[in-house]
C-alpha cells in the first residue's frame, strides 16, 4: 500500500535544530517532502515562529502533535509545562490556521486512562495555562513524577473533547491517540532503568508483545485521512489489550 504522507508535504519540529535537519535530511532521503524548523513548544514566542513557518508553506491540513516527556523527568512543573501547558498552546495557535477538513491529533497514553475523572482537578487539566492549575494538580500526585505524567495525559484527553465544538465550528477535527508500550527511544529507556516491570507488562499484553512505531502511525494516518472524517473529539487507545490487563493486576 503506498504511504499517502509521500503526497504530502511535512514540517517537523524539534526543540534541536539538530535533530530537525537530521530528520528532514532522512526523510528527504526516503522519498518524502519534508522541511522543518526548531520549536521550544514551552515558548509562545517560538510558537508563533512555528506557526508563521507553517503559514508560509500553505494551508494546514494536519497537526500531529507528539512532543512530551516521561515520569522520568523529575522537575514536576517543567513535565507539567511540556506536556499538558504547551498541548493547549500548541492547539490554541494552530486553531487560527485550521479550515474545513484540518485534522489534529494530539498523543496522550494509556496511563491517561488510569486516572479518574475529578471536578477538582479536571477543571485544572481542562485549563493548564490558568495560574494555579499546576499547583491544583499537584495535591493529587504526592510528588511521584509517575503519577503527573498520567494525569498530564488525561489533560491531553479533556482538552480533545474540550476543543471539539470549537475545532468543529470550522468543519475542522481533533482527535487523541493513546498508545501503549512502543518500542520508541523513550520505551527503550524505561525498560533500562524498570526491566522487571517492563517485562511484566510484555507478558499481561494480550498480544504478548510491544507495539511497533509503524503501528501508531498507520493510525494517524487513518485519523488525518478522509476515511475518518467523522472521528472527532475523542481517544484512540492504541495499547495491544495491555491497559485493560493492567488495571486487573
């Protein structure tokens, strides 16, 4: 099956701009149209140099917003900032360039789902960049970095269902993707420093093996396609069975 992304033309970001030109250099190398410029997604200023970029190459037709960082990172307020804080800028500025038929979709995780819904601190995920939203949060996680990143990740999940009548009052959509284990860099450095939980996660999975990264993005793929065009304003749990298992554990 040919990839459609090879019509299209792609913008990648990074924080680096290293790690941008070595991307779009590998992905000009297989085929595709690709340019990029770095983004600190933490910075509304760089924001708004990201969008201009985008502006200038044409009209947006998907945002695939997958930047985020692990329970690994210890500084809570910066987790905080990066996951949730700069999800709802990001999607509040490439608002302004969605039309008819643009598609976002923002990653989340299945360990969003492990979170209950709570009027007291869903009304401070729903709106991250409120003053006070990261200390409301804070009294629920007990300082386990773990524990943020889930919640961040259900933030991820309310701000979707948040912004679909808005995205829909364009003709535009947004959705969620929540993947499972995938043997992303990020994976790989989990199961260094949690070998034995990792490991037991592998065995509950239903499918009795990790996810692929292709795996995930045959799913974008569909989601910012035509034959989606009815999805919005909702998650994909994209997990081999494993979160049902887990919460059985």
């Amino acid at each position: 099956m040919q990839d459609p992304f090879k019509n299209e033309d792609l913008i990648i970001t990074d924080y680096s701009q290293e790690a941008v030109d070595k991307a779009v250099e590998t992905l000009k190398k297989e085929g595709y149209r690709a340019t990029g410029i770095a983004c600190d997604i933490t910075n509304k200023g760089d924001i708004e140099k990201l969008v201009k970029f985008v502006s200038d190459q044409g009209s947006l037709k998907a945002l695939v917003h997958t930047a985020g960082v692990s329970g690994t990172m210890q500084d809570l307020e910066k987790l905080y900032t990066i996951n949730l804080v700069a999800t709802d800028m990001l999607t509040n500025a490439f608002y302004e360039l969605a039309t008819k038929n643009t598609v976002a979709v923002l990653f989340s995780s299945m360990m969003g789902h492990s979170v209950p819904a709570n009027d007291k601190y869903d009304e401070a995920l729903r709106n991250p960049q409120k003053t006070g939203s990261f200390e409301t949060v804070s009294q629920f996680i007990g300082g386990n970095s773990d524990i943020l990143y889930n919640y961040t990740k259900r933030g991820v999940r309310l701000l979707t269902k948040m912004n679909a009548v808005k995205w829909g009052q364009k003709g535009a959509r947004i959705v969620s993707v929540s993947p499972g284990i995938i043997e992303t860099p990020m994976a790989v450095k989990a199961a260094e420093e949690h070998p034995e939980r990792m490991e037991l996660m592998r065995k509950v999975t239903p499918l009795q093996r990790n996810g692929s990264p292709k795996e995930i993005a045959d799913v974008v793929a569909f989601l910012v396609s035509e034959k989606a065009s009815f999805i919005t304003g909702t998650d994909i749990l994209v997990d081999g069975g494993l979160f049902d298992n887990i919460k059985s554990l």
